[in-house]
C-alpha cells in the first residue's frame, strides 16, 4: 500500500517544519567573549573611534562605545540575557535574512534601477555576525542614502532594518548606563 500525501500538505508540513527551524536557538561560539555580533560606522563626518560602536559577545556581554569620542570615549559595559540575544539574531539573520545580503548583487540592483549615485561624506555601516557554524560581514557604503534612492531594493532596507535596530540598542544601553 503506497500512501498519498496531497501536495498541499506536503507544503504545510515543509512550512511547519521551516517555521520550527526559524525558532530554534542559534548555535554561538563556544568561547563566551567571542563577538557574536559587532557594528560600526566609519567615514563620512563621524569622528573617528576606537573600535565597534557595539559588541555583542556569546555571554550576553555588551560594549557600547558611548558619548564624548575622542579625546576620551566613554566605555558602557552592560548585558543582555541568552533570550534577548536569540531573539535580536533572529530578528537580524530570519527575518532580516543577514546572511543573504550581497553587497555585490545590491550594487548590480542600483545600476539597473538608474545607475549609481555619487555620495561624499557618508558613512560606512559595518556589520558582522559570528555563529558557531557560519559568519558574515557586512560593508556597505553611504546606505541610509541608497535606502532612500532605492526603496525597492529589499535587501537593502532589510541591512537599514539591521543598521537601525543596532543604533536602538546601543542608544538603550548607553541611556542605561548613564544613570
């Protein structure tokens, strides 16, 4: 007897089983001051900085460059709990699909969509992310301005997305740690 599965709930069961891949917990990096996620922005008119405005370690540890850049930048030390940094991944790599972004392939959209804008003295958004199994960095140039050239990239408002989550909590962190 050969059992039948109609296709449309092989499709469910496929969705299902995607929809529980998305939320299981990622695998970090076994050594727990190991950055897990770390972003920058460089260039432009920023004021240059030494190191990531924030990391992210596998403990849950944070380090959040705060006010006052050079001469003395403020240092904020602070934690996030295990579920909060699986959800920001998941946020990031699911929904924001990270791991997807291809710089290259966004350059070849924008020349497609009307050619490349000339930016000057826009920054650089630095993003990397480091799992256990797989990392990806991202450099990306001036892009809030090619988000806004170029609303109908997706993978380009999905990284702005990303930029703008980071700038969230790393504003939240430093609000914290200023009291």
């Amino acid at each position: 007897m050969k059992l039948r599965i109609p296709y449309s709930a092989a499709l469910c069961l496929v969705s299902v089983f995607c929809l529980a891949q998305s939320d299981r917990d990622f695998v970090l990096p076994s050594d727990p001051s190991a950055e897990v996620i770390s972003f920058d922005v460089r260039g432009g008119e920023s004021l240059p900085h030494p190191g990531p405005l924030l990391i992210i370690r596998a403990d849950g540890s944070v380090r959040v460059l705060g006010a006052n850049l050079p001469p003395t930048p403020i240092i904020i030390e602070s934690k996030i709990s295990a579920s909060q940094l699986q959800s920001l991944l998941r946020s990031i790599i699911n929904e924001q699909n990270f791991f997807g972004f291809n710089p290259v392939a966004v350059d070849g959209e924008m020349r497609k969509a009307q050619g490349p804008k000339i930016l000057t003295d826009v920054q650089d958004t630095v993003i990397r992310i480091h799992l256990a199994d797989r990392e990806h960095e991202v450099e990306f140039h001036g892009l809030l301005q090619n988000a806004r050239f170029y609303p109908g990239i997706k993978s380009l408002n999905e990284l702005l997305v990303i930029q703008n989550r980071l700038y969230e909590l790393r504003a939240e962190l430093r609000a914290a740690g200023s009291r």
